[in-house]
C-alpha cells in the first residue's frame, strides 16, 4: 500500500479522501495518513484522520508517500506545489473509478490530477499537471489544459478548445468548442463562454463578457 495524505483539510480535502477510499474499494492502493495544512493546528482530527502539521512537517517527513493537493484556487495551489521540496514526495493523479475516459493510448493525463466521480473525457484530450475536474465534467475531443487550472463541478468544456494554466471555471459553466482561454482567468459560475477569453481576467455572464482585469495575477 502506498502511504498517502492530503494538502488541505477544508471540504474538498474531506472529498478527496473520500474518493481514496473509493478507489481503495476497487484496487486497495493507498493507506491513507492524514492531512498537511498550514491553517490547522497539528494533530487536531479531521474526520478521524490527524493533521500533520504544514508545509514545513510535509518537506521534512522522513518516509516515502504521495501527496494530494486538495485546493481550488490555482494559484494558492501552484504556491504550495512550488515550496514542496521534499525528494520523497510522490504526485499521483487519483481518478474516480466511476470517471468515463476514452482510449488511453489517445488521451494523457499529467502529475497531481485529482478527477472526480461523473467525469467524462472522450478522445485526443491533453490534461497537464495539477489538474482538477470536480463532479460531473466533461471535456471534449482535443482539447488541452495546462497546469494548474480548476473545474468546479458540471462544467462542459466542448472540443478543441485551449485552456492554458491556472484557468479557474465556476460550477456548470459552459465553454464552446475551439476557443482559447488564456492564463490565469476565472470563470464565473453559470457563464456561457462563447468567444475566447485574454488572460489574467474574469468573465462571467451569458454569454460571457469580461468584467474585471487582474493586473498583478500571478503569472
């Protein structure tokens, strides 16, 4: 068994444990031992499960075992994964065994991804590293996410579009198919996007239209 904890101990860390202990129920892979959080104090139990102290705890634990970054916001999440400096830490993508993913040989799935139940990824799709897609997305053929970038749940993200990194889309926004949505956008809950969006902004209606540009948005 692979020892494994989480990086954030909010709600969608409780999910993520969650969606180890369904994996486990299928192929038993991990031992699940606790939580990292630099918000809560250490050994305080969270669902039965310890808090084992913080980033600093995480890069000096002694033994091998993985890791999963259970935060939304891509660039807290991309901050945390940067001050990660422990050699013994592993990043495996934990995918739901309910999720529908078409050939293998055509799709690729990068480092850290966490993939819940629901979600459906059909063909010639590139999903890059630190990838999250919440309950119920789906991404169509060809399309290609970059790093960082976070689905809430029940977005559709239609074919051949380009999601560059730490792209943030809000529960069951839409995204037609061949556009781009440049880095470091957020997308807002419900939005219907239908014309590509710049970085470093934030869309949100439908269809979607940009209302806010993050001049200092970590690139």
């Amino acid at each position: 068994m692979i020892k494994i904890a989480i990086f954030g101990a909010g709600g969608f860390g409780r999910e993520v444990h969650s969606l180890i202990e369904q994996i486990n129920e299928i192929n038993p892979t991990y031992e699940f031992i606790g939580y990292f959080d630099d918000g809560i104090e250490n050994g305080k139990l969270i669902n039965d499960y310890p808090i084992l102290g913080g980033i600093n705890e995480l890069n000096h634990y002694s033994e091998d075992f993985s890791i999963a970054i259970a935060l939304g916001d891509p660039t807290i999440k991309r901050k945390v994964i940067e001050k990660i400096t422990n050699p013994k830490v592993n990043f495996p993508s934990l995918i739901h065994p309910g999720v529908l993913i078409g050939n293998s040989k055509f799709n690729n799935i990068g480092k850290g991804c966490i993939i819940c139940a629901g979600v459906i990824i059909t063909v010639n799709t590139t999903i890059k590293d630190f990838v999250i897609l919440n309950l119920s997305c789906t991404v169509g053929h060809d399309t290609i996410i970059g790093d960082y970038s976070s689905f809430m749940p029940s977005v559709n993200i239609s074919g051949e579009v380009i999601i560059e990194n730490s792209v943030y889309v809000g529960t069951g926004a839409k995204i037609i198919n061949q556009l781009t949505i440049g880095e470091n956008t957020i997308v807002g809950a419900g939005a219907v996007v239908s014309k590509s969006l710049p970085a470093n902004c934030t869309a949100v209606g439908v269809p979607a239209k940009v209302i806010k540009i993050h001049e200092g948005r970590l690139l």
